[in-house]
C-alpha cells in the first residue's frame, strides 16, 4: 500500500470520527451552544481543554523551536504549562462560580459597564482572530504535504470538517470532537518519539532517552549533541545564549497570555460545579503533560537526525572529512525521499553554492572554531547550503528522517491535522459566542429569543471560519509574530482585568476600562514598532534586534510589560473615581468566598 494511500485512509477515518461525534452530540440550545448544557466531567473537560490548547503551535512548532533554539527556548514549555496552574489557582473556579457563558460577559456584569463589555469583545475578536490565522495556515500546510494537495485546496477541506463539526454542535459537539482529537494527537505524538528514542538510547521513555546515553557509542545524548552542532558553529544546545531578564519577562507573558486566552478560558465554563472548574485544570495539566515532558526529547533527537543526515561524519569525530549529503543521494536514495518530498513544499531547501556535488550544512556566523574555520579554507565552502529549514517540519518530517513504518508517518500526519483542528474549533466559538451572545444579545438586541441567538450564533461561527479561511489563504506571513501579538494582547487586556474583578472590591468601571485600554495600546504599539505595522515588511520603525529593544525587552516578551501597565493605569484611575455600588461590591464578595462553593449562580 502507497504511503499516500495510508495516508488517506488514516486522515479520512479520523475526519469519519469528528463528523459522526458531532452529528450525534448536535447543539439544541444556546446552554449546550456556549457551555455544553454544564454537563461536562472533569475528566472529560481536562482532556478537551488539553486538545484545546495543544495547537498546531505546540503539536507541530513547539517542537521545532526546541530542537533549533535549545535551552534557551525552554521557556514555552515553562510558560505555557504555568498558564494553566494560574488558570487552576486564580481564575478557573471563580469565573466558573460567576455562571456566565463569556468572558465579555463577565467583564460587563462584573464592572456594570456596557462600555467594557463592548471593550473585552474587541480584545477577544483581535486575540481569537489573531490566533486562528496561524491554525488554519497549518491545516493547508499539512494536507498539502501528506494528501499531496494545493495548500489551498487543503486548507477549503479543513474549514469545511470544521464546519461540519462545529456549527452543527457548538461547544457540546466541538467537547466530545476535542476529546476524540486529543486521544488521536497524543497518540500521533508520542509513538514516533517512543520509536526514535529506541533507536537513538535504547529508551523506551523519549524523556530518559534525553538524559540517557546513545546506543551507537555509549556516550551522553546531550553532550554529544552539543558537541555535534558546536563543531558545525552552532551555539551549544543545552546553554543560555540570551538575556536572562529577557527569558523571564518572555515566560511570563506566555503564563499570564495563556490565563488570559477566551477559548481556554470558556471551558471551565462547561462543567456542573465550581469544584469542577478547578479539577479540570488539574486534569488538563496532568494531559498536557504527556505531550509537554516528550516534546523536549522530540525536539533535541530531530536536530541531532537532521544534524547528523546533513553530516554523516558528526558523531565519529570526523565532521569535515567526511562527505556531506550529496545532491545524487537526495536524488536516488530511498533515505533521503524525506527530503526530496519537503523540498517539494518550499519548507525545506537547498543550493549547491560551490557546485562540489554537496550540500553542507553549517553555521556561517559561528565559524570561528578552528576545524570548521580549516575545512572551509580547505573545501572551498562557500556558505551553509540547506537554505531553508522550517522549524514546523521537523515534527511531521522527524518519521520520515528515522525511516520510520508507513503507518506511523500517516498517525502523525492525522494528529498534526487533529492538534490544528481542535484549537481553530475552539477559536472559532470564542468568536461565535462574543459576536452572538455579547454583541448582538448584549449590545444590539437584548430582547432576541433563545432560537433566533442560536441561529446567529451558528451564522457568526460560518462567517468565522470564512474569515479564517481567506486570511489562511493569504497569510500575512508573520507565524511567529502573530503568536507573539496573540499572547502580548491576551497577557496585557483579559488577565489583569479578569484578576481585579475577581480579587478587588474597590476596582471599577473606570479603571477596568483605562486599564485595559492603556495596557493593549501600549503592548500593540511596542510589538508594530519592531514587527512593522501590520506586519508589513519595512514598516517598522526601529530594527527588531535585541540592541534595539528597550532595556533589552524583545516585542514577544512585552505581554508582561503591558500586564503591569494595565494594572498600574486600571489601579491610580479606580483610585482617583468613584467606587463601585455596594451590590457590586457585595457580588465580588460572593464569587470568592468559599460557602456555597458546590453550587454556582445561574445564568
């Protein structure tokens, strides 16, 4: 059987599985539309919330990023899996005890302002927007590489799954869809890594392997590895390069972002108790974990197979004398089909600069140590010569590096398609329920029946995967910029004022407002000055280099920056303007004292 025939039927049978949970768990009220009816378990929830958040960013990239950016890189992991015990701790079960359905919603009952309520939709639109662009673009990358289709033809077939499974069911058939999602992604995720990890140290466990000793000589994987890339040029992989102060701010901003993103947040908005709130949290962590201890063995094992395919002499110790990969072996060799079949993608290339036959793969700005610096002078290299290595292929490539079974590559092609799917689902009811719910419900018609705000609920959702789509189509081409502007706006807007809510009697409308205004200007501001104005090559106004940044703050890092300034602005205006009516006050109350804490008020 083809590898494009196993394909197919892998993803098709997973496709078969999301379109038939969503036929059978079809949303028939605005309850089941925005929260799944609050039926949903614990267990259950944990293990949706998870697929929820384990995007394509963090299936796919989170994966790449380590392997090419090492320890240094370290802080997605720390930051996005603190995110959820500050979710547990500080917001999951007091939003859950306040029995609203959005976000938006809280922040306009909780600060008796129509004004911020209209405010926290605009912040969720930007962030879910933001955020949905880069998901959609991974599902056209994706089926365009394993269903051997135009990039925009796969991307038309995935908003089509999405619609199917997600207008029909809302938030009660995106759960269960979510549930079948993560199951298929862990597995896509974890049985490759279990394979190369065998083959590299004879682990079983990826994690042990990264700690262990390779198979091939005995010698430590970790210092072998950063003995194979320093000899390229590379910085060592398991040292800190950067700013320390830098890493710490860039941390917070993806705890704090991860805390303030709506479709995270709006889970534990499904689930029967406040106690549950906070035991899906647990849960979501205990199921993000199983990815999250194996993407750092993911990562360091595919640099140490891409480093060592491009040099084959890497790990004897004779890294220059011996030949790198030659343009007849990428033509003819079955083990080199992986990188002939990315070539075709455009994500993976190459250019034999010095017409020797090879393609060399080494770091033209670290060629000081002396046997590189030898071999350069000595071959007539002209320059690293695999042009292009997207840091997103190294997940859904890592199979095919290893020569792994057919069938492996198909499941990991399924759960990179799953990982997208899952978090574009959840995205996309964010939007569906701030445009339906808090705009047209809220704002517009507050007299609308229940029937006629399901259909529009379900109408905003079509028109959002439109939208989404189209952008996908034709991305703006700033992957890693708008994730960094997707956490710096959740960081600087929805955090602070969802904690002063929850957490201060005294905080009202005024500086709720003035806060989150002043924090999203700020941190938008900050990040189109290096990035450019709407990302538009040449728009930027200073160059986006840390010698550049302020105080050595990179624009990814500026979420936190914002945060404190959304704080520090939503505090001294409070302070200086009336304070909230006693009921208010009195409700605050309510949400965090612990009696009662088995019930939840009603919507």
């Amino acid at each position: 059987m083809s590898q494009f025939t196993l394909n197919l039927l892998v993803i098709g049978a997973s496709f078969a599985l999301y379109i038939g949970i969503a036929i059978y768990a079809r949303a028939g009220s605005t309850a089941e539309f925005y929260a799944a009816n609050r039926g949903v378990s614990p267990v259950m929830n944990g293990m949706a919330t998870a697929a929820d958040w384990m995007s394509a960013a963090s299936f796919i990239s989170m994966a790449g990023i380590l392997a090419f950016g090492g320890y240094d890189t370290s802080a997605y992991l720390m930051g996005w899996t603190g995110g959820y015990v500050l979710l547990a701790m500080l917001l999951a079960p007091y939003l859950r005890k306040f029995g609203k359905f959005t976000v938006p919603e809280f922040i306009g009952d909780r600060f008796y302002s129509q004004t911020a309520r209209i405010v926290g939709v605009i912040c969720l639109l930007a962030i879910s927007i933001t955020y949905v662009i880069g998901q959609m673009t991974g599902v056209g990358v994706t089926f365009s590489r394993y269903l051997e289709v135009s990039n925009s033809t796969g991307l038309w077939i995935g908003a089509a799954l999405v619609f199917c499974y997600a207008v029909l069911g809302g938030m009660k058939g995106i759960t269960y869809t979510q549930v079948a999602q993560y199951v298929v992604l862990i597995i896509a995720y974890t049985i490759p890594a279990v394979f190369i990890s065998l083959q590299l140290t004879g682990h079983v466990l990826p994690l042990t392997g990264l700690f262990g000793s390779l198979s091939s000589d005995g010698g430590k994987f970790l210092a072998t590895l950063d003995q194979v890339v320093t000899d390229l040029g590379f910085n060592s992989y398991t040292g800190h390069h950067g700013s320390t102060l830098d890493m710490v701010l860039f941390t917070m901003a993806l705890m704090i972002g991860t805390a303030g993103l709506p479709h995270v947040i709006i889970r534990f908005f499904t689930v029967p108790k406040v106690a549950d709130a906070r035991k899906s949290a647990g849960w979501a962590l205990v199921f993000i974990a199983l990815l999250y201890t194996v993407a750092p063995a993911v990562g360091g094992m595919a640099r140490f197979n891409l480093t060592t395919t491009m040099w084959p002499g890497a790990t004897t110790g004779e890294t220059f004398s011996q030949p790198a990969v030659s343009l007849e072996a990428i033509e003819n060799d079955p083990d080199k089909e992986w990188m002939r079949t990315w070539g075709q993608t455009g994500l993976l290339a190459w250019e034999d600069k010095n017409g020797d036959g090879l393609i060399q793969y080494y770091n033209e700005a670290g060629a000081g140590n002396e046997p590189l610096a030898a071999a350069i002078e000595e071959q007539g290299l002209v320059g690293n010569e695999l042009t292009t290595v997207n840091n997103d292929i190294m997940v859904l490539a890592n199979p095919e590096i290893a020569n792994l079974p057919g069938w492996v590559i198909a499941i990991v092609a399924a759960g990179g398609l799953a990982a997208a799917l899952s978090t574009a689902a959840g995205l996309l009811l964010a939007i569906s329920s701030a445009v339906s719910h808090d705009l047209i419900k809220g704002a517009i018609n507050p007299n609308i029946s229940e029937k006629n705000e399901l259909l529009a609920a379900r109408i905003s959702m079509g028109v959002s995967i439109l939208v989404a789509t189209i952008l996908g189509l034709n991305p703006p081409g700033f992957a890693a910029q708008t994730v960094a502007l997707a956490f710096g706006l959740a960081a600087s807007s929805i955090f602070p004022v969802l904690m002063m809510g929850i957490f201060s009697k005294r905080m009202n409308k005024e500086g709720a407002i003035a806060g989150m205004l002043a924090g999203v200007v700020a941190t938008v501001l900050y990040i189109f000055t290096y990035k450019g104005w709407f990302f538009v090559a040449g728009t930027n106004m200073l160059p986006d280099t840390p010698d550049a940044w302020l105080f050595g703050i990179s624009p990814a890092s500026f979420g936190t920056v914002g945060a404190l300034i959304n704080f520090g602005v939503a505090y001294l205006v409070s302070s200086a303007t009336k304070a909230p009516p006693a009921e208010v006050q009195e409700l605050v109350e309510s949400i965090r004292v612990p009696r009662g804490a088995g019930a939840a008020h009603s919507h």
